[in-house]
C-alpha cells in the first residue's frame, strides 16, 4: 500500500476557502503555480515553506494576513504582488527567496519586520503604491537590506507611484 500524496505542479484553492492552514504545502517541491481564492484572507505560517518550485502566486484583495515563514525558501519564486489591505510583512515571510526580482507593496504596508526578505539577494525592481517619502515611513526590522537597498541604489530604482499596482 503506497499511501503517498501526489501534489500537482498546479493548484488553484477553491472559492470559499478563508484560511491556508499553518504548513498546508510546506515542503511540496513540484508546486509550481498556486491560484489562491478571492475569499482568502490568511494564509499561515509555513504554508508554503519550502516550495523551491513555485514560480507564481495570484492573490486577491481580500487577503490581509501573511503570517511569519509562509514562503520562506520559495527559490523559485521571481515575482510577488502583495494585495491592498496587507498591513505587516511578517518576519521570514519571504526569506531566502533567491529568484525574487520584483516586489510590488502596497501603501497599506507600514511595518516589514525582521528578515522578511532576507537572502533575496535577486531582487531588482521594487514596486510601491505610494510616494517616496511613504517608503521611507514604513518600518523596517533587521536584515532587509535585499530590500531596502533599493533606496541606496542597490538596485535598478524603488518605483513609487500614487496609483494603485494591480495584483492580478
């Protein structure tokens, strides 16, 4: 009796769906694209820890809450758009994400705390939906400079706009 779990290298949550449970995919090597519903709000810690094949991740408005891990170690993930509405980038959240080159925040971000991007050293293009001087309101906790180097001319510019960055 083999009793594995196959996970598919695509997954798209079903509508309804409010929560990813803390360690729902963590570790699932072959997930390349995860599809997440408009009736996300949270997804928990280490719920894709681990995931070095995942590529893609669609989120939606509704989703308020990334809480610490979730995609630590994604190191295929190259792009993240995080929906209006998040608040806190929490601590390891993307961690050691080594293809990560373009990050879209949203002006409702007020604190990234402690290593969030650490070892994301890919990162080149860093997209906000507010002006410069919002940016360098927002907390920063130790070891994001992968991150906040893009202040300093680490990377190719931090790209401030007034209007809103689409996350679709």
């Amino acid at each position: 009796h083999n009793k594995s779990l196959i996970i598919p290298s695509e997954i798209n949550i079903p509508e309804g769906v409010t929560v990813i449970g803390e360690s729902a995919f963590e570790g699932c090597t072959a997930l390349g694209k995860i599809s997440l519903p408009e009736s996300l709000t949270t997804i928990s810690s280490y719920a894709f820890f681990g995931c070095d094949s995942l590529k893609t991740v669609v989120m939606y408005p509704n989703l308020k809450t990334i809480e610490s891990y979730a995609f630590y170690d994604c190191a295929g993930l190259e792009g993240i758009a995080l929906p209006e509405g998040v608040t806190i980038i929490k601590e390891g959240t993307f961690g050691e994400c080594a293809a990560l080159k373009t990050v879209f925040i949203p002006n409702t971000v007020k604190t990234v705390e402690s290593a969030a991007f650490a070892g994301c050293d890919s990162i080149k293009d860093v997209y906000y939906t507010a002006s410069m001087f919002a940016w360098y309101g927002i907390t920063w906790g130790e070891d994001n400079d992968d991150i906040t180097g893009a202040s300093t001319g680490k990377f190719n510019h931090v790209h401030a706009h007034t209007s809103d960055v689409t996350t679709e």
